[in-house]
C-alpha cells in the first residue's frame, strides 16, 4: 500500500513540476495544456471510484496551488469530475484510445465552463463567446491530443504497481 502512495504522491509531483516549468514553453497560440486534469481523468479511467475521487481531488488542489486565485475550485471541481468518470469506468473498452480523449475533452469543457460562469459572476466578465472558442475548446482539444501518451504511461505505471501488490497467504 505504501508503494502505491509513493508512485501517486510522485506522479502527482512530477505533473506539479511538468506543469509549471515545461508545459510554460509548449504553448500553442497562448493555451497551455493542463496536464494535471489529464493524470487525474487517466487514473478515474483505470482505477475504483473512491481512488481516482481522492487522485482528483490532489490533482485539483495541486492545480489552485499553482494557479493561485482561489484554493479549493479546481480541486473540488475534479473530484467531482474524476467520480463521475470512474463510475462509468467498469462499462467501458479501455483500450480504445479514443476513450481517454473523449473523456479529456469533455471534462476540459465542463471544468474549464463553470470555471468561468463563477469568474463571471463574481467579477463580471462579458465575452463568455470569446472565452469559449479561443480558450476553452483550443485547451480542450489540446489535452484531448496529449491525453494518449499520458494515459498509456498510466496505465503502464498501475501495471507495475498491481504487479508487486498481491499478498500471499497461506490456507
């Protein structure tokens, strides 16, 4: 069990630090990708509810951390996408790659969407039209691309880990 913690609190980590210095450069007309939302729908594709829940919700903290407007937006935003995702995870083909991309692109829009109905809202915003074709769908379609890569290291990543978790008893 501790392996397990180890190799998602790195995982985590390591998106933290991808996130912020590398992810900076490999901007596309001004939208970055967020590879923290890709881990965290990666991981609501390939384990049980309550995991990815609690993986999300580190992801999304991790993420108000980084973005530093307001603490705990994203991270209750992406435990609740991430549970939502993981419940239709036993009914899906996970070797599909069309699967991670779809379930990418669609929490992209629904996380990034109400992002910007509360910023709207609260401070008043009024090109909603504009936000949603140049920064919303772009950054969507951008995570969607990267979400196979990502995904397939995942899930690599669980691989070895559920290899060296069986404990072995004797009857």
């Amino acid at each position: 069990m501790s392996r397990k913690i180890l190799t998602i609190t790195s995982l985590i980590y390591a998106s933290c630090l991808l996130q912020s210095t590398v992810f900076e450069y490999i901007e596309i007309y001004g939208i970055r990708p967020n590879l923290l939302l890709i881990v965290a729908i990666s991981v609501a594709l390939l384990r049980s509810d309550l995991e990815a829940a609690f993986v999300g919700l580190a992801c999304g903290l991790a993420m108000d951390i980084l973005v530093g407007r307001a603490l705990g937006w994203y991270g209750l935003s992406f435990f609740l996408v991430n549970f939502l995702v993981a419940q239709a995870n036993p009914k899906l083909y996970k070797e599909n790659p069309l699967i991670p991309a779809f379930f990418v692109f669609t929490s992209t829009i629904a996380i990034e969407t109400l992002y910007y109905i509360i910023t709207y809202f609260l401070k008043g915003y009024k090109d909603f039209v504009f936000v949603i074709t140049k920064l919303i769908l772009p950054e969507s379609l951008y995570n969607a691309i990267l979400s196979l890569p990502v995904y397939l290291f995942i899930s690599f990543l669980y691989k070895r880990i559920d290899k060296y978790n069986h404990t072995h008893t004797r009857i």
